[in-house]
C-alpha cells in the first residue's frame, strides 16, 4: 500500500506544484458536464464527466485529481503484481 501512496504523491506533484493550471481543450466540456449534468458537447463521453461529478466534494476538482491519481496506482500496482506472479 505504501508503494500506491508514493504513486499517487508524484502524480500530484505537479499539479500542486503549478496550482492545478494543467488542462486540455476538451476539460471545461468534461467539468461543465461534471457540474450542471447537461451535455455541452455531444462529441464527448460522458464517462469522465460522471466520474468527475461522483468525487467532486465541495464543488473541489482537488478531490478528482487525487481520485485519477490513486485510480491509476491502484491500476498500476496490479498490473506490476499480476506482472511479477507470471514470472
């Protein structure tokens, strides 16, 4: 679990070191949605959209990136671990 923990740190790290300000062309699609449940853009899934609406506490996009974030280790951590047993 340790392992997860530091995952999830370094793939904050930079976004709490630039103060949240890395976005792409398509975010506000996906936070618009997150936040108002109507769709904006049809071109869009709207997956990411409610994943960003079932973590977003406090009206906070904090919480969604810490959420990618363990997501993502958790992913890696057993990916690593079905990768070692297969060895």
């Amino acid at each position: 679990m340790g392992i997860v923990l530091v995952t999830v740190w370094l793939m904050t790290a930079l976004a709490l070191h630039n103060h949240y300000r890395l976005m792409f062309g398509d975010s506000f699609s996906h936070i618009n949605f997150a936040f108002t449940l109507s769709t904006v853009d049809v071109t869009r899934p709207v997956f990411y959209g409610l994943l960003i609406a079932l973590v977003r506490w406090l009206h906070s996009l904090w919480v969604v990136l810490f959420a990618q974030s363990l997501l993502v280790a958790l992913v890696l951590n057993i990916f690593f671990d079905l990768e070692k047993k297969n060895r």
